[in-house]
C-alpha cells in the first residue's frame, strides 16, 4: 500500500481498526488474474502474538482452489471515505481530494477442520451479534441440528497468517489547522454518513485544532 508517512499507521492501531471493521474483501492471485470476496472475519492471535485472520467461503468460491498455504492473500479492509472540495479550504490552490481509512493484513491461508468451523461460526456470530445489543443474541443453537449440519456443508473455514500489516488513514494531518477546521467542518455539514464520520475521525485525531477555533469564537463575540 503507498502510505505517505503523515498518513501511516503503527501496526497496533491497524490491526484494531481491522478488528472493529471486522469486514472486508479477501484476495489472492490464481496465476492469471486476481480473485477476490467480500466477507466478514475475526481476529485472533496465535501462542507467538501472530494475529490470524478467521473467515469462510462458500464450498464453490474460486478462492477455495487456492487455499495452499503456500502464496500470499491480501486482505483490504476499508472504513469510511469521503470526497474534498477545494473550494472548501481556506488556502487558495487547493486540489480535490479523497479522504479515507484502509488496512491491508497479508499472509498465507491454510484451511480448518470441521471442528475449528464450528468454533469459528459461533465466535463470528457472536462478534456481530454483540453490536445488536440489548437484542438477544442468535446463536447457532436455535438452529435443528440437521439444519445446521448441511449449512456446515455448504462452507468451508480458512485462516490467514497475518505476516503483514499496512495501514493507511489519510484525514489530511499535513495541513494547516484553518484547512483542517474548514474541511472538517465542512464534511460534518454533508448529508452522507461517511463525510460526517470522517468529519468526526478528525476532530478526535487533532483536538486542539478545533479548541483554538472556538477560543477564537469567543474571544470575537462582544
């Protein structure tokens, strides 16, 4: 990933981004052209600290073909982005620009065992489960036993060995503090979720950019 160093992340605050997204799309090279799915995944951490990454794929994804353990898949994981105007900014001969989240996590896939499939739908649904709070969560119980079994047969769990991680949260850290107020300010007054979730990611990212232009509000009014 080209990752300009205002924008690059330490590999802690990567992997947790990934973990908190816990979606994204997997893709692998099968000698001629990319293969790629979108799909949801956890996050665990082998005896060494090595993360891995948890998911599965339907028994007839072409990315299955490919799971030998032996090349490198990349897994991108992407939060919410937004387009800037330049006439938003307060410095003249500005450029338009796009603002983002991304993470790339890299390393081989090996498959699972039916028993580790188990473990891995129930911990995977219980992830996302747990953002539906205080509704009682699904568990893979509530399903016939038949049911579950031929669903379990139509899947096939994989883990990735995270050799790599890269991650990119471009928010505009290398301008002034007056642009970096006037496009947050003006991404927080779009109608599109993502423009205001970006408008928010950097005020918590520099603070007292946005106190200094509210002291200076007060200090205007009479």
């Amino acid at each position: 990933m080209y990752t300009p160093p205002f924008f690059k992340q330490d590999r802690a605050a990567s992997l947790k981004f990934a973990e908190e997204r816990g979606f994204g799309t997997m893709c692998a090279f099968d000698g001629h052209k990319p293969v790629a799915s979108p799909l949801p995944f956890y996050l665990t951490y082998a005896a060494d600290g090595t993360p891995q990454a948890a998911f599965h794929v339907a028994r007839h994804n072409p990315l299955l073909k490919l799971a030998n353990g032996s090349g490198a898949w990349l897994l991108t994981v992407n939060g919410p982005d937004a387009y800037v105007s330049p006439d938003w900014y307060v410095s003249p001969d500005q450029v338009p620009t796009w603002l983002y989240q991304s993470v790339h996590l890299a390393g081989p896939v090996r498959l699972l065992s039916d028993d580790e499939l188990s473990v891995q739908i129930d911990t995977l649904s219980d992830k996302f489960e747990k953002w539906l709070l205080p509704k009682k969560p699904w568990t893979s119980g509530k399903m016939t036993a038949g049911r579950l079994e031929a669903m379990k047969k139509a899947i096939v769990g994989l883990v990735m060995t995270v050799e790599e991680v890269e991650g990119s949260f471009k928010l505009n850290q290398h301008k002034s503090d007056a642009d970096y107020t006037a496009i947050a300010n003006a991404l927080g007054a779009q109608p599109a979720a993502d423009a205001r979730k970006i408008s928010q990611l950097m005020q918590d990212v520099r603070p007292d950019a946005f106190a200094d232009e509210t002291n200076k509000l007060e200090r205007s009014v009479p």
